[in-house]
C-alpha cells in the first residue's frame, strides 16, 4: 500500500519528504508546547489573581452591604471577575486540581487583611463540556460582553470567601486560557504556514528537480538512438556536470557512429563504381560459364554492399509512419518471389492497416521471406491480428536453429555453422537489418522453433510483432 | 551511294545518345555496351563539356551520373529539360529513395542504380526511345504529379498507390506500371501486346507472369468486387480497358 503511494518520481519524492518533515516538527511542537503549559493556572498569573481576590475580597467587606456590588464593578479590574452572594455549586475536581486549591487557598489566606470564617477556592474544569457558568454566574459585568465571554474554555476557578457574619461572596475570574478560538487559530496559522511552505518547497524542488527530470528524459532517448533532447544548462552543479558530461559522451558517441556509418556508406558506396564496371565488363565475357561464375560473385559482392549501406543507415530518416494496407503488402511480397519461382505462400488476408514505414516493413519482412526460402526452401506466411499488436508469422520447413542459438543469428554478421553456411548466400545481415527496421518502429523481430507433433523440429518461425497505431 | 541504300540508312537513323558520367572506364564501358546496341552514342565527363557538345549536335535520350564534379546530375538534368524532351536516364550509386523522387521530380524519366545489369539499361533506353517515338505525333504530355480515379490516387514518382482511406496498397512492379499504363489511357483499349510493351519498357523484369495473371492479381487489391470488375475491364479479344474516370493532377496542383 505504502509501496503504491510512494511516488516514483525525484520531484514528488523529495516535496512528499519534506512536507512530511514539516507536519512532523509542527506536531511536536504543538505536543511540547501544551505539555509545557500548566492545566491550572499559571504562576505568573496566579500570583496577581491571588492579590486581585484578597483585595476584592477585602474591600467589598469594607463597604456595606447595599453598596458592595457597586464598589466591585467599579474597580477596574471587575472587567475579568464575576460577583455572586451566594455559595457556588460544587465543582468535581482533579486530584491535581484538589493540590491546586490547597495551594491557592493558602496563598489568598496568606494576602487577605481581614478575618474571613472560610476561604475555599476551587481550581478546575467543569466536567466534559458542560455549562461554562454555573447558576449563580449569569450576572456578567457590564463592561466589555466581548471580552468577558471571550474566554468560554477558562480554567474555572470559584474562590468563596465567608465572612464572620455569614455573608459569602463568590468570585469567579474569567481568566484567558486555551480558547477553542484560539486552537483553531493556531490550526489555521500551521494549515497555512504548511500549505505556503509546501508550495514553495515544491516550487523550489521542481526547480531542481526539473533539470534532472530533463536530463533523464535524454538519457532515455539517446539510448533508443535518439539524440535531439535539449540538455539542462540549469540547476545544480552537479546536475550541470552530469548534463555536461553526458552531452560529451553523446557528441563522441554520435561523432563515432557517425564516423563509422560514413565509412561503411563510403565503403559500400565506392564499391559501386568498381562493380558498375565489372559488370559492363563482364557482359565482354566469351565464355558462357566464366561470364556466369563472375555474375554470381558481382552478384555477391554487390549483395554485401547493399546490405552493409543498409544495415548502417536503418538509424538515417526514419521518417513518419504511414497508414499501410498490411494484406496487399504481404501478397505483394509473396507474388514477386513466387514470380521468381521461389515457393512462397500468403494466405488471403482480412484487410489490416497498421501504422509503419512501408519501405522499412517491406525489407524486414523481405528478408524474413528471403531467409525462410533460403534456409527453409518455403516461405509461410500468415497474420495474427490483436487488439493491441500485428504479428506477421514466417514459417519455413527448414531445419530450424538450435535454441540456445536463437537470439546468436541476429547480430550482425553471424551465421551458424553446418547446414547455413556461404553457400547459401547472404550476408549475415538480413535478420539484424529486420529487427533494426521493426524495432525502430516499436516492434520485434523474434525466432521459434515450431515443433511437429512427435517433438521433432517442423521449421523455423520468424514472427514480425508491430504495434498497433492509433 | 545509291539512293535508295541512302534513304534506308536515314529511314533506320541510329538514336544519338548522350552519356555523362566523370568515370573513364564507365564512360568507355558504357558507350561500348550502347554501340553494341545499335545507337550512336557520344560520351562526356562533366556538365561543361555536355554544355560545350549541346551547341553542336542533338541528342534522342541522355545518360546522366548523378555524382558528377562540379555540376551535379541533378543540375545537369534540369538543364537540359529546360531546352529538350528527350529521355533522361539517371544512374546513380545512392540507393536513397529521395534520391529517386529528386530525379524523377526534376523532369528525369528512369533512374537506374548502379551497378546496373548491362541488359536492363539497354532494354530501359529502348523502352523510352520507342515511347518518345509513339507519343511524336501528340503534343508533349505536361509531367503528372498524380492521378486520381474514384477516391485512389496513383503517385507515378513515388512509385504510391493510396486507397479512399489514405492507406498505402501495395503493388508489385508490374502491377503498378500496369495500372500506371491503363490509368494513363483510360476509356481507351489496350491489348495485351501494347500492354506488355509499355510494362516490359519500365521494368523489365525477367519472370513477370503474363498480364492476365497481373490484371486479375491488381483486381484483388483495388477491385471492390474482383468478379465483377468496375475500374478495370476484359475487352473480348481486345485486351483491357480502364473505365473509371482519371483526373490528371500536374505540378502545379
């Protein structure tokens, strides 16, 4: 499953890393960052609420009775407290929670001037998330409703003060804490904070990304012989030194190939003129059977020149693939060789249009006619059509070739010993020629053996696959 | 000499033919094998001497090397189109395809490639000899780039033969000079002498099967019903007639 997500690409891969490195140190942070804070309230702000209480406490019980509430709301920091005379509901409290009124109790006790029958103060949360204000709280000073509604997620915090006479004023401070409002705050801020890094990290890893992605791409096509990929002068120096490098290994690659299919072209091209004239010489010939003998070798000799030009310069102008009518083709094929009294056989054919280079398809299937004729003494051929593919089978009743020699017979120049030999012609070449020509046109050329039923080699199959087009 | 030995001599006028080509021996070799032939043949081996011989004498079918010092055949040939039109043979080392198109497009008639089979260039200058002797009564033909009949399109330089789809149907030679001939004179009857002639003089291939063979195998490939054939029909003791109507289409379409 990870395995499936994980992109297979450098630029995905690298933004995917460090978006994740992001969301991971922002976790941690937040995670470190609320443990750090206390769940009560914190020393800072529990020392001026204890002075902020004894001295509200204090100086209520000064005034009387009837102007108590009044003097409350008049000091200016009633804005963050609400006033009861009466006993607030019991709150559930934490074990820590328990420590803590201890403690701030004491500490109220400790700063308050007058002589109070009881102090409690109760520190907690309300259970769950049940009302904010217990009965009792809803009078809310008047000054700022905003700011006094604003902390609804507060630590709650009671402090009961009972004065010697029975009178009881409940305090209840609307202290600031973690808000829901502010959580989803900060959620917004790292959402953003993520999506802005996340968009400019990928910007940025695109960036050095790309020059690879282009580079890859050249790589690519040159080793199917396609050496037109612009190169990056961008990016990284070291991706500049690759791309530097590989443009070097193209340019003396190409220089070589270029330089060794001029010299075969020259070759096989100035063997021409040499030819031209031994065979308008050999037309002087007297004798019948010398005249003969030299035609067959100029025959030969020009064979080898044709082939070894050809063969040289499959990779020249391939040119775009044409819509060809693959039955007229293969009939074609079959009509001149059976006109020259070769044996070669196509069964009518549905019509198939494949999409190739009818001169290319035309000399790779000739050669796998030829062979088959030459080696096999007949030529078969027939259409598999699919959905996807073409194959062309060339079937011969020859003595086949040894399986582990099969893929031996198509590099260039090879033949095998025995019952494939000089004498039957042929330059060694005519099977590399054709897999060169269907490959380059996203094909193949493959070899089997067909086996008769008691086992025994039938023949040979040459099997011609083309992709369909479009 | 007597006069009517004179006037039997000029009736069987010897065709002058014209060789270019840079190669001593070829050139030699050549005029040889041509003279053997029964022409008068008059070789050079360059353009500026072709321009030099043009001034003085006339010429029924030229012979020209592609490869040539300085000028090459391709300018020698539209050269002498421009002035002339006589067969031009082209003979060339380079077995390219646009090699071909080039010359054939440039106004050339054949291009022969080297090395060439002795009896096949001979049989090819006939060939176009005795074409340009038919055709002296009518009025030059303007080159055609193709012609069409009922959605196909025949390419006579490119040697293309596309169905309505735009597909590529294959041909073998003769079949396609077959087609080529018939298209050519549609509506007209040829007998199977005249076609024979005018397929052996572009091929000349050796073991082509009869024309009936030929006529019945390029049925198959364009006919929609071979039995019943509409573009290509049997005239009874005549020969064949192409009866589907053929729109010539120049160069300059």
């Amino acid at each position: 499953m990870i395995k499936r997500l994980w992109p297979s690409r450098l630029g995905p891969q690298m933004a995917l890393l460090t978006v994740g490195l992001l969301v991971a140190v922002q976790i941690v942070t937040v995670v470190v960052f609320a443990a750090m804070l206390p769940r009560s309230v914190s020393t800072f702000e529990s020392g001026w609420l204890v002075a902020r209480l004894a001295y509200l406490a204090d100086g209520a019980m000064a005034q009387p009775p009837a102007a108590r509430l009044a003097w409350l709301d008049a000091q200016p920091e009633a804005r963050w407290f609400a006033f009861h005379f009466d006993e607030p509901p019991e709150l559930t409290l934490l074990p820590q929670e328990v420590r803590a009124s201890a403690w701030l109790t004491a500490m109220v006790a400790a700063k308050t001037t007058r002589t109070w029958a009881r102090i409690e103060i109760s520190t907690g949360r309300p259970r769950a998330l049940g009302p904010v204000a217990p009965p009792g709280f809803e009078r809310i000073p008047p000054q700022s409703a905003d700011e006094v509604s604003m902390p609804a997620t507060i630590v709650f915090f009671v402090a009961t003060f009972v004065a010697p006479d029975g009178t009881v004023l409940a305090v209840r401070p609307f202290l600031p804490g973690r808000s829901q409002s502010a959580a989803i705050v900060l959620a917004a801020w790292l959402v953003t904070f993520l999506v802005a890094a996340s968009l400019v990290g990928w910007w940025a890893i695109a960036r050095i990304a790309a020059p690879l992605g282009v580079l890859a791409r050249a790589t690519e096509r040159f080793g199917r012989g396609i050496s037109d990929e612009a190169l990056p002068r961008r990016g990284a120096r070291e991706i500049r030194v690759i791309a530097d490098s590989f443009a070097e290994m193209r340019r003396r690659v190409a220089r070589f190939v270029g330089d060794r299919t001029t010299m075969i072209a020259a070759i096989s091209h100035d063997l021409r003129t040499p030819l031209t004239r031994m065979r308008l010489r050999v037309e002087r010939v007297e004798d019948a059977d010398l005249r003969a003998a030299l035609s067959r070798d100029i025959d030969a000799l020009e064979a080898i020149a044709r082939e070894t030009l050809e063969f040289a310069r499959i990779d020249d102008a391939p040119g775009p693939p044409d819509r060809v009518d693959l039955a007229s083709l293969l009939q074609t094929l079959a009509d001149e060789r059976a006109d020259m009294d070769q044996n070669v056989r196509c069964a009518p054919q549905a019509p198939v249009t494949v999409s190739a280079r009818a001169d290319a398809l035309r000399r790779a299937l000739g050669n796998l006619v030829d062979n088959a004729v030459a080696y096999g003494g007949v030529a078969r051929i027939s259409v598999v059509d699919r959905p996807d593919a073409v194959r062309i089978d060339i079937d011969d009743d020859g003595p086949g070739i040894p399986a582990n020699r099969l893929e031996d017979v198509f590099r260039p120049f090879v033949r095998l010993e025995g019952s494939r030999n000089r004498t039957t012609g042929g330059t060694g070449l005519g099977l590399a020629i054709a897999r060169n020509l269907a490959r380059a046109q996203g094909g193949d050329v493959m070899l089997s053996n067909r086996l008769a039923a008691d086992g025994t080699c039938a023949g040979l199959r040459a099997s011609l696959t083309l992709p369909k087009g479009s | 000499m007597p006069a009517a030995a004179l006037l039997e001599k000029m009736q069987t006028r010897k065709s002058h033919i014209l060789i270019v080509d840079d190669d001593a021996d070829i050139r030699r070799l050549t005029s040889q094998l041509l003279g053997d032939s029964g022409f008068r043949v008059t070789a050079v081996a360059d353009g500026a001497a072709m321009q030099r011989l043009l001034a003085t004498e006339s010429f029924d079918l030229a012979v020209l090397d592609v490869m040539l010092p300085g000028e090459d055949g391709f300018a020698l040939c539209r050269k002498l189109r421009a002035v002339s039109k006589m067969p031009i043979v082209m003979l060339t080392a380079r077995a390219d395809e646009t090699d071909r198109v080039v010359g054939l497009e440039l106004g050339a008639d054949d291009y022969v490639l080297k090395p060439f089979s002795p009896r096949e260039l001979v049989a090819r200058v006939r060939a176009h000899l005795r074409r340009t002797n038919e055709l002296l009564p009518a009025a030059p033909k303007p080159r055609v780039k193709s012609l069409r009949f009922d959605g196909w399109t025949i390419d006579p330089i490119r040697r293309e033969l596309r169905n309505a789809e735009g597909t590529l149907v294959s041909l073998t030679g003769t079949e396609f000079d077959l087609l080529t001939a018939l298209a050519e004179r549609a509506q007209r009857v040829l007998s199977r002498d005249q076609l024979l002639d005018l397929v052996r003089g572009r091929t000349a291939h050796p073991f082509d099967r009869s024309i009936d063979v030929s006529i019945s195998r390029l049925r198959r490939k364009i006919e929609p019903f071979p039995d019943e054939p509409r573009f290509i029909r049997t005239v009874r003791n005549g020969g064949y007639v192409f009866t589907a109507e053929v729109v010539p289409l120049d160069e300059s379409a």
